[in-house]
C-alpha cells in the first residue's frame, strides 16, 4: 500500500496486527490463518485510492467483529467438550 496519507497506513496495519493477534486461537491453527491473512492483505497492495481503503478498513473491522463471535463460539465449544 503507497498512500500519501500516513493515517490510513497506520489504520491498515493496526487492524492486521489486530487480526493477527486474534488467528492464535483459530481452529485450523496460526500457522493456516496467517498465511490466508497475509494473502489477503497483500493481494490489496496495489490500492492506491483513499476511498477504497477505507472500505478495506471497514470490511476488514466487519470480519474482526465476525470473528470474535466464532472464535467466542468454538473456545465455548471446546471447553464444554474438551474435558472428556
């Protein structure tokens, strides 16, 4: 990502961070969720228009508050059915 504007890189790679930070615990493992995570991001370098960042950022901040009900949902999961 070249952007004149250094706010919105500084929004990209916190909100990667963020996601990165949260593939710990994905069921497929870190490993898995990093590389697809990575890929993601990556295949959106070449964006160069402010407008269309933003909508990154914001379907980016969507599937982080997607992802947390999930990954809520499956440690509830496994925590009932781990123990036996």
């Amino acid at each position: 990502m070249t952007s004149t504007n250094p706010a919105l890189r500084h929004q990209v790679i916190r909100i990667y961070k963020e996601l990165l930070f949260m593939g710990r615990e994905y069921p497929h493992g870190y490993d898995y969720f990093r590389t697809r995570l990575h890929k993601a991001f990556a295949s959106q370098q070449h964006v160069t228009d402010e407008e269309q960042i933003r909508r990154g950022i914001e379907r980016a901040e969507f599937v982080k508050k997607v992802s947390r009900y999930f990954l809520k949902r499956y440690r509830t999961l496994r925590h009932r059915y781990d123990k036996f």
